[in-house]
C-alpha cells in the first residue's frame, strides 16, 4: 500500500480510469490513485487478477476487464464512466505491450498488435472520453510513454519505440488542443522499474546494465513511481500541460 498522500495531491471525489491495470506499474497506478480518494475505474485483460486487485483495495473500485484493442470495449469504459459517475477526472492510459525481434522477422500483424494496444487504443480512448473531460476543467490526462519514446533502444522493438515517441507528441498536440478548456494533458516516461515487461529486473546482468547506466546507480522501488503520478494526476500540477515527465534515475541524461 502506498502512503497517504500530501494534501495538494488528494483526488477526493474524482474518477479516475486505469487501463492496464492488472500488475506492474498499472496496479502501482491504481493504488496510489486510490489511496489518494479517487473512485477507481480498472481495466486490462486479465479479469482474475483485476478482481485480486479490488478485493485487495476494498471500496471506490470498479472493474470492467476487456482487450482495449477492441473498439467496443473502450466504448463500454467511457459509457461505464458516464452511466455510473456522469464524469471523468482523469484518465490513464498505461495499458501497453512490447515487441520482440528484429522489425525483418516480424509480420505485419505483430507490429499493428503492439500498435493497436500502445498506441491507438490510447488516442481513441481520449477521443471517446472528450465530452466528459471536456465538461470538466481541471481533469487531466497521462500517457504512459517510456524512456523510449524519447531514445531509441538498442533492444529490437521497432512497434513499440515507434508507438511510445507518438504517444509522446500526440501527448503535446493534445495538450495543445484542450488547453482553452482547462484540460491538461502530459506524459509519464517510466524508466526500468521492475516489473513484469522488465522481466523484474531479477537477471544479474540485466541489472547491473541499469544500474551502471542510471545516475542514481540503483533499481528503483514501485514506490517512487507515486509521487510523479499524482503530481500530474492532482492539482499539484495544475500550471503544467504538454509535458514529458521522466522516472529514470537520470537513466536519460547522459
């Protein structure tokens, strides 16, 4: 569980949506959402561990599991958001998938499956859940990038390089585009945390990699993703929009 949060960054009475939120940096998100008092909105996949997840977190939990690659599941999360709490405050979209191989040895399929879910389902979840942010200034909006969207990797995953640096711009010409209405729109770029898409960063030579490469020379905790969520998704960060804010230890700076 996380630690209360500071009162500038309380999300009493706000609804939030979590997509992707069945483990990892999804349930981390979900968790100190609603530590922070926000009704939450759970989605992704896996039904059994999305509801693991809410029976574990108790009250202010709603779940609606689904493969957000379908158009008709992110239909049914926005009409989920307005039938049950007539708003949206904030909206994550954090479900994501990596490629792996070579771009030659891929198919088109495999990479339109990393694009679909990266990428496209992300923009048309914005698209859908416009009136109900739009009605409310103030909400905010996070596309959880990565590192990788501001570097490329030497690692081959061309789709999700690819899909991670467009949800980066698309973050800016969003935030472009709402800011008259009050929304606010910017970018969480996670770097290694251990999770499941990092393998845990429990292989010795994979580790060592990162904590020769990142400033602060160490793995950091699912904790220290917390603060900089609910910075951008609170009033905390109630002047910044169309930014990119990096977790990475300095990972990116040199």
């Amino acid at each position: 569980m996380t630690k209360a949060p500071p009162e500038g960054f309380r999300l009493d009475g706000r609804v939030a949506l979590v997509t992707g939120a069945s483990s990892g940096l999804g349930a981390r998100f979900a968790t100190a959402l609603h530590e922070a008092g926000a009704e939450v909105i759970l989605t992704a996949r896996r039904e059994d561990r999305l509801r693991l997840l809410a029976d574990d977190l108790g009250t202010r939990i709603t779940v609606l599991p689904g493969d957000l690659r379908e158009p008709a599941v992110r239909a049914a999360l926005v009409g989920l958001a307005t039938s049950q709490f007539g708003r949206l405050d904030v909206l994550i979209n954090n479900a994501g998938v990596c490629d792996a191989g070579p771009l030659q040895h891929q198919s088109l399929d495999d990479i339109a499956d990393v694009l679909d879910l990266n990428l496209v389902a992300a923009v048309d979840l914005c698209r859908l859940a416009a009136p109900l942010l739009l009605a409310r200034p103030g909400s905010t909006v996070i596309n959880v990038a990565s590192i990788y969207g501001l570097v490329g990797s030497r690692a081959p995953m061309a789709a999700y390089n690819a899909s991670k640096g467009a949800l980066v711009n698309f973050t800016r010409h969003l935030a472009a585009q709402w800011g008259e209405h009050g929304v606010r729109v910017n970018a969480l770029a996670p770097g290694f945390f251990p999770t499941e898409l990092t393998g845990g960063l429990t292989h010795p030579v994979q580790r060592a990699q990162v904590e020769q490469r990142t400033l602060l020379g160490r793995i950091p905790d699912l904790a220290e993703i917390d603060g900089p969520l609910l910075f951008l998704a609170s009033d905390a960060s109630s002047y910044v929009t169309g930014q990119v804010l990096t977790v990475d230890g300095g990972w990116t700076a040199a």
